[in-house]
C-alpha cells in the first residue's frame, strides 16, 4: 500500500472557522459552540457532519476528523437538542476537561487487517508530535465494491496533548499503516476552533 495523498485543509463540512484549536475555551466561545450545535439540531443536520473534517469528500478515499473540545461541545449540544435537551454544565465541564483531542482517520485497504498496528503523528515545522494512545480496527468492514479495491474500510484514532500542539503552526498528519505506506494530510488548525 505504498499510498500517499496529500490533501490540503478541510472540507468544511460545517465547521465556522475559528482563530485555532482553543485549549481553554472562553465563556463566549463556549456558548457559541453550543447555538451552534442548537442551529444544527434545528436545520436536523445530522451530528456527524458537525465535526472538524479533512481528507476527500469522495466516497472509498482516506478522510478524517478533528475533535476538539469546542467540536466535542458543538456535537454534543446537537445531540441533546435533537431530543429537546440541553447539555448540563457537567456535561460542558467533562469535555472542558480534557487533556487530549481525538484524529479520526478512516483508510482504505485490500486486507480485512491491514489497519492494525496503524501508527499516527503530526508534523509541526519539522517538530514530531506523537500521540498518547493509538487505536485501530483489527478487523476492518467491507466496502460497498467488495471484492473490488478497495476491499475494506478501517477507523484509525489516535489521541494528542494539547500541552504538546501548537495550534497556530502549519500541521501534516502522517499515517502509517504497518504493512506500508504513507497516507498524509495537511490540516489548517486556524480553521476549527
């Protein structure tokens, strides 16, 4: 699988551009987020596509997504609000305190396992940020053209500081499956909050 796709920002699905991922997100921004999340719930856009994505906009090509906690804030209060809810503080509290945000990537291979032991890292300038935790599908789904290439689908998520991210500098997202390859991305954090 010796792939490597270089993509540049987000598809923007619905993502307002932000001024980069907010590590203490102030009250205004908080509450932005969740009218946001209200918005979307209203228009019945489905919570999925509330999420930071990047990658291909076409079916059967690597993408993926950011969760940051303004995102993670974004989609929760459309969950909530889609049941007629709204979040608790706790509820906000519990993302607010996260030390970590989650980089979905799904790929794509010809082997129900290629995804495992799947290894992630940002590039910042030069600077290596690895992640804290790794997690892969062992067992990747069939594609809608199975048994034609390609053949399966795999989730790869990995976890990052944010002590160890600058979220103003210019980010590749390099993706190694362990049989080969390279799938990379370029991501714009001044693009999502």
């Amino acid at each position: 699988m010796g792939l490597t796709l270089a993509l540049l920002g987000f598809s923007g699905l619905c993502v307002e551009p932000g001024l980069a991922i907010q590590i203490d997100p102030s009250a205004t921004a908080i509450e932005a987020a969740m009218q946001r999340g209200k918005e979307a719930a209203q228009e019945r856009l489905p919570p999925d596509r509330l999420y930071a994505w990047f990658g291909s906009d076409r079916d059967l090509e690597p993408r993926g997504f950011l969760l940051s906690k303004l995102v993670g804030i974004t989609v929760m209060t459309s969950h909530f609000a889609l049941r007629g809810e709204t979040p608790s503080r706790s509820d906000i509290d519990q993302i607010l305190a996260e030390k970590t945000f989650l980089v979905t990537v799904h790929l794509f291979g010809d082997r129900p396992d290629f995804a495992r032991d799947t290894y992630v890292v940002m590039d910042q300038g030069g600077k290596t940020v690895k992640p804290q935790h790794v997690r892969f599908d062992g067992q990747a789904a069939r594609t809608s053209v199975w048994p034609k290439a390609p053949a399966y689908r795999a989730k790869v998520v990995a976890s990052f500081n944010y002590a160890d991210l600058d979220p103003l500098a210019k980010t590749r997202l390099l993706v190694y499956p362990a049989r080969g390859g390279e799938v990379t991305f370029d991501l714009d954090f001044a693009r999502i909050d």
